[in-house]
C-alpha cells in the first residue's frame, strides 16, 4: 500500500486511543495537589501535619542530632575551658536630694520626679567616667593580669590576624586604661531593688579578692561623682572674680574698637604681624623695578649691535625670513645675470631686466633692515621710559610707607593696650573656671548599705546549666535547620510529592540501589526488589486502560538521566518473557542509548525509516530476549522533530500492531523538545518517569503542560530511585529507585525474523 494508506490505517489504528480521551482530560485537570487541603477537618489537617512534621525530623534526624552533637559538644567544651569567675556585690542606697540652703548661702533645687531622678542616678552610676575614675584609682591599666583575655576568641583571633600592628610594639599607658575601662564596663552589672532606693552593684572577675576590690572602686567613684556634681554653689570669690570679668570683658571690647578705629582713619591694613599694605606694594614694585631694568639692559645692548650692522653680518636679520628670503632670490638674479653675461651684453634687454630687478632686491633688502632697526630702537626707548616711569612709582610708595610707620606708633600703643586686656581677661577667666570647681561645698546623698566581700565561690561557669542550654538550643536549631531544609527543597522525594504535583495514579515505584549493585543484574534476578518493582509496574499496566494494556506505550521524563531507558528496557524485556511479541523502538532522536545497553548497532534504525530509506524490517534487530525486537534510533537526525512529525511514524506503529503485541517507545525527555509531544500525539498511552530528589516539581510542572497540548492519554507516573526510608515515615509507598548503568546484554547480530517480513510488505 502507499503511505497514505498506511498512514490512513495508522490513523484507525489510533482511534482506539481516543476512547480514553476523558481519563486524559481528568488526569490533566487534576495536574497539581491530589489532594485539597480545604476539604480536611480541622483534627484530619492537624494529624495530617502532625505526621508531617514528624516525618521530615525523622527523616532528618541525623542532620539534627549531628547538629545537636555539635552543640553539646562545643557549648561543654567552651563551659569546661572556662576561666573560673566570681562575683562580688554591694548595696547602695540613693537618697533624694531635698531643697535645702547651703553654707555660702547658695541653694539646689530637689528633682520634681522620683523616677526621673532615680532613671539618672542609675545612668550615672553606669557611666563610663565612673568605671574611668575607677580605674584610675586602682591602677588597673598597669594590672597585666587584669588586661588578659579571660577566654578564648575564635572571631577575636581571626580578626588579629588580620590587624595590622608594628612588630614588638607595646600598648601605652593611655591603651591600658582604655583596655581595662572596657573590661571594668563589661563585667560589671547594676540590678535596682524593686520598690526601695536601693541598687546592687556587682563585679565579675577571675581573682576574688580583685572583683571586691573593684566593685568597691565602683561605688567610691559614683559617690566622689555625686559630690563633684554639688560644687555648684556660689561663692563670694566667684561672685567677685564673675564682675571683675564682666568689666574687663567691656574694657577688652573698647579697646578693640578703638585700634579698629584707628586703623580705619589712619588707612592702616597689616596683611601680616610684621607688614602692611603699603609694604607689601613697596616691594613688590621694586622687584618690577628689577625686571624692567634687565630688560632696559638687554634692549640697549640689541640696538648698539645692530645700530651700524648690514643684512649680512648682523645675527638678528640673519634670524629674520623675510631678509632670508630676499637674500635668496638676490643670489638668484646675481647667479642668473652671470650665467648669461657670457652670452650676453649688458645692454642687453634681458640683461637690463635682471639688472634693473637685482637693484630692486637690493632696495627691499636695505628697507626691510631699516624697519628691524627701527623696531629694535623704538623697544629700548620704550623701556627706558617704562624704567623712569617705576622709579618714580617707587620714590612715591617709599614716602607713603615712612608715612605709614610715623603713624603707626600710635595704633602699636594701641594694639598693644587691647592685647594686655585679653590677656588680663584670659587669665582671671581660668581663675574662675578653677575657683568654680572648687569652690563648691556640699554632702553626698549616696551610702554603702552592704559592703563588698571576697566571694566564698566561683559563679560561672555553672556546667549542668551550660550543658543543658547547649542541648537544647542544639536541638532547636537541628529541627529549625532541618524543617527550612525540606521547606526549600523543591524536589520531588517520595510518591505522595509526585502525586501532588502530577495529579496522575502511581504505577510503580522503583527502589534505588546501591553504587555497589548492578541494575542488570538486578532486573534479570526474579527475586530482586527491582524486578519486583518493574513486575508490580507491568502488572498495572493491565489496569491502566479500558481496553487493558496499551498496544504502543510511550516512556519519557521531565528531564534527561531519570531511567526511562532503563524503564523502558525492562518493561519490554517483562512482556516479552511472558510470551508476548515486543518491539523495543529508540525513539529519542538526539542522544539515544538504548543500543549500547543492548550491545547492537546503530547504524541504521529509525531515522532510515523516517526518512524513505530503508523498510521497517531492515531497522529491526533481534536480541538475546526471546521475542523481544529492537529498532534502533539510527544515524542522528539534524531534524528529528519534522522526522516524526511525518505520518511514516504513524504508520510504522498502526502496522507494528498487527504484528507485535506491544511496542515500548524510549522517548527523549520533555524539556526543551518537541519530540516527546509528537510521540505522545502519536502512541496510545505515555507513561511519564520521576526521578527522586533529582527533577524539580516546577521542571515537572511544565513537562506535563507540554504534554497536555499533545491530547496524548496519560496513564500515570513512575517514581524511580526511590529511597525506602522515606516511604515508612509517611512520605509514600512502595520501592524507591537507584539508576546506574549495567553490564551491556548480549546480543547476536543476525537479521530480523522471517514473521516480521509482513511489516515490509505492508509499509
């Protein structure tokens, strides 16, 4: 028959198919979650998440007890290397200060609110000027056993590795104190007594002794700072030096305005302590003055050169293009008018000509020097009187400066009165600011209710606590960690995430091995879990359609290396030891391997039939599995897609039915390709491959939306590499799956069978 008749009958061939046509339309309607979490009861969504959650911290619980190992063993290792502490502690009492009338008859008003009043005492006493006048008076910055770090710093060590610090250099003293401030700031604490006046100041220190000492120069501090505050009554003295300043504050001013004055009406400016304005003009226009003698010089003796000099000997008309160029054409005309006097009388018309023209170079030549010496002289004029003109400009400057410093004895007088003022007032200021500070009398309101004592025991570290918190804060980030982990992980991993994500029926799940097992191996032994798991996929093929097992099945996948090959290989193997006819078709065009599993050739297969050059039955290849046929996918097409698109593919299938019981198509993954959508378009079923924790469910997603525009029927979805841990935590069911390649099968390489000469005949 023709093409067309075989792609007719093809065609026919197919129609069985579109019975199902409303199963595929329900598969890809229910493609995302399987099951609505809104229809579940508030107890059904709590066992449901409860389980949930269980599962993931089971199935990572080594994540979260390596996390909490972790944990343990750090927060023990860090509570047991640590410097032993002990802290001291004093009671304070802060009473409210109270209006009163001191001895200088100064007064200090009480704070309106206690609680303000009280917020400030507490700020003071943890104020860095305290822990500084502490430090002083211990002589901490000096203490080297004080200054060392009491633990280890991981980040501390880093960071000084990365510090740049001179070699044998030393810290300074004003270092230390800062250092031993810092450290004083750190480990000490203030706990107020609630409902009272009282506050607990405590020290934390490795030397017992040290912690009470320092606490002890704590409280000493915030009570010396108490009574520093109180120096602000007035004195007598303070009231005294206070007018003294005001009036030499006036004097001071009046006798700034008056040098001011001054300096205005007798046009005084100093631009310096040591010159003025007219000093200033007065030397730069002497060193004018300079230069334009020089250049006086310099033009005088240019003239003299060139006063009594011609066009030949002077070196300035030499230098000039014009007498240059006149000499030239002079030299010319001479050359000229000799060459023809040989020939020639000078009566001669010509010879006059030249003559007469020499004479007029020889008149331009002396005119073009004339000018030069005209210029020349009428320069060295020129600066002479630029010369007399400066001199007098600086006869005058020196009169206005002899002028200027006859004046200038008084505005000295004057200068020197306001700047003795300053000084007078200066100096009484820094008097007031010293009698200010000391001046002041008063009592402090702070007292020690309990002193400080050397504590009898270390309080940190405190190992059972320690440990214990490490434990749990172990566990509380291994169960957070692990919970974000399976949040984000966007793969699929058991069936119940294929389902959810697919909306297809589980044909099978297909365990994953490990690297040490052969996956042929494991297919050929009847006893292995993988040839148990293809055999439970095989028998649901039965079930998948109405009419049973589909006559041609195609086998693909989201994305390449999820073992359809391998699927496909061992669902026709399956058929084919039952006794059912099988062809085995590598449909996948672009990296086909289905070949090389079987260990025949490739040179001609299906693209040979696709493409009018060879029959069906000269592609098919036997195998060693007894009636299972091979057509190899044959030299890779440039054009796979419009090979396929064609109706030779067609009609290889529908006439492939009448020989075969089934035909397994190994297709190429989805993404990407139009070849899995026409192949899909063109068999009765496809059976689509999922990887565990391989493809992403987005990846998957778009696969099955490309496969939806094919109206191929959908008969459900394979898990492969499937771990068996996952499934017992409620994650799914069935087998997991591990794909690797195997030890090639051998085959011999003899023709087709004489029953599959029909095919020939019927294409």
């Amino acid at each position: 028959m023709s093409e067309n008749g075989n792609y007719g009958r093809g065609e026919g061939r197919h129609l069985v198919a579109a019975a199902d046509t409303q199963l595929a339309e329900r598969a890809y309607r229910q493609l995302g979650p399987a099951t609505n979490m809104r229809d579940l009861t508030q107890s059904e969504y709590l066992n449901r998440t409860i389980r949930e959650y269980l599962g993931i911290l089971l199935n990572r619980k080594g994540l979260i007890l390596s996390v909490t190992a972790a944990c343990l063993v750090i927060g023990g290792f860090r509570t047991l290397t640590t410097t032993p502490e002990f802290t001291s502690t004093l009671r304070l009492q802060i009473d409210r200060n109270v209006a009163r009338i001191i001895d200088n008859s100064a007064t200090v008003a009480a704070e309106d609110r206690d609680s303000d009043f009280m917020r400030t005492n507490y700020e003071v006493l943890q104020s860095r000027a305290v822990a500084e006048r502490a430090v002083s008076e211990l002589n901490l910055g000096a203490d080297a056993d004080f200054l060392k770090p009491r633990s280890f710093s991981v980040i501390g060590s880093v960071m000084g590795l990365f510090r740049s610090r001179p070699a044998n250099s030393q810290p300074n003293q004003e270092q230390s104190a800062r250092a031993a401030v810092g450290m004083v700031l750190a480990y000490r604490a203030m706990k107020p007594v609630m409902g009272s006046r009282l506050v607990d100041l405590s020290y934390t220190d490795t030397d017992p002794g040290r912690a009470a000492r320092v606490v002890t120069a704590l409280a000493d501090a915030f009570i010396q700072s108490q009574v520093d505050k109180r120096f602000q009554a007035n004195a007598f003295a303070k009231a005294f030096i206070e007018d003294k300043l005001k009036q030499l504050q006036l004097r001071l001013q009046e006798s700034e305005h008056t040098v001011l004055d001054f300096g205005q009406k007798e046009e005084i400016i100093t631009t310096s302590e040591k010159s003025s304005i007219a000093e200033n003009n007065l030397a730069a226009a002497n060193d004018v003055l300079n230069k334009i003698i020089s250049e006086r010089i310099k033009n005088e003796q240019t003239w003299k050169q060139i006063e009594k000099a011609d066009a030949i000997s002077s070196p300035q008309f030499l230098s000039n293009s014009v007498i240059a160029g006149l000499r030239l054409q002079r030299n010319s005309l001479v050359t000229d008018y000799q060459e023809k006097l040989e020939t020639f009388r000078p009566s001669y018309p010509a010879m006059v000509q030249i003559s007469n023209k020499i004479k007029e170079t020889e008149r331009q030549l002396a005119s073009e020097v004339e000018t030069i010496k005209a210029s020349l002289k009428a320069a060295y004029l020129g600066t002479i009187r630029q010369e007399e003109e400066t001199k007098r400009y600086v006869a005058q400057l020196r009169a206005e400066v002899l002028d200027l410093q006859k004046r200038s004895i008084q505005y000295n007088i004057l200068k020197r009165e306001a700047e003795t003022n300053r000084a007078l007032y200066d100096s009484l200021l820094q008097r007031y600011k010293e009698v200010d500070v000391a001046g002041g009398i008063g009592q402090t309101n702070v007292f020690v209710v309990e002193k400080a004592e050397v504590p009898g025991g270390a309080s940190s570290p405190r190992v059972l606590h320690d440990i214990g918190l490490a434990l749990l804060l172990g566990l509380l980030i291994g169960v957070v960690g692990a919970i974000a982990i399976e949040k984000i992980d966007d793969r699929i991993h058991s069936i119940e995430d294929m389902e959810n994500v697919t909306g297809l029926p589980t044909l099978g799940a297909i365990p994953k091995l490990g690297s040490s097992r052969d996956v042929e191996a494991e297919i050929l032994d009847v006893r292995s879990e993988l040839s148990e798991a293809y055999r439970s996929v095989c028998t649901n093929l039965h079930f998948a359609t109405e009419h049973g097992l589909p006559k041609t099945l195609l086998i693909t996948s989201a994305t390449p290396g999820e073992g359809k090959s391998t699927s496909s290989l061992a669902i026709a193997r399956h058929f084919a030891t039952l006794g059912m006819r099988v062809l085995l078709i590598d449909a996948d065009l672009r990296k086909p391997s289905l070949h090389e599993r079987l260990g025949l050739e490739n040179s001609k297969g299906l693209t040979n039939y696709l493409t009018g050059n060879a029959t069906p039955p000269e592609t098919f290849q036997s195998t060693s599995i007894p009636n299972l046929t091979f057509m190899p996918s044959g030299p890779l097409p440039p054009n796979a897609a419009d090979l396929l698109s064609g109706p030779r593919f067609l009609s290889l299938l529908a006439v492939g039915m009448e020989v075969f019981g089934l035909i397994v198509i190994d297709g190429p993954p989805v993404m990407g390709l139009a070849d899995a959508q026409l192949l899909s378009s063109a068999s009765s079923a496809t059976m689509f491959i999922v990887s565990a924790s391989k493809v992403r469910k987005n990846a998957i997603r778009v696969a099955l939306r490309r496969l939806q525009f094919s109206r191929g029927l959908l008969l459900g979805s394979v898990l492969t590499r499937h771990e068996l841990k996952r499934a017992s935590y409620g994650y799914g069911y069935g087998y997991g799956y591990g794909y690797g390649y195997g030890k090639v099968i051998t085959a011999p390489s003899t023709g087709a069978a004489p029953q599959l000469e029909a095919v020939d005949k019927a294409a």
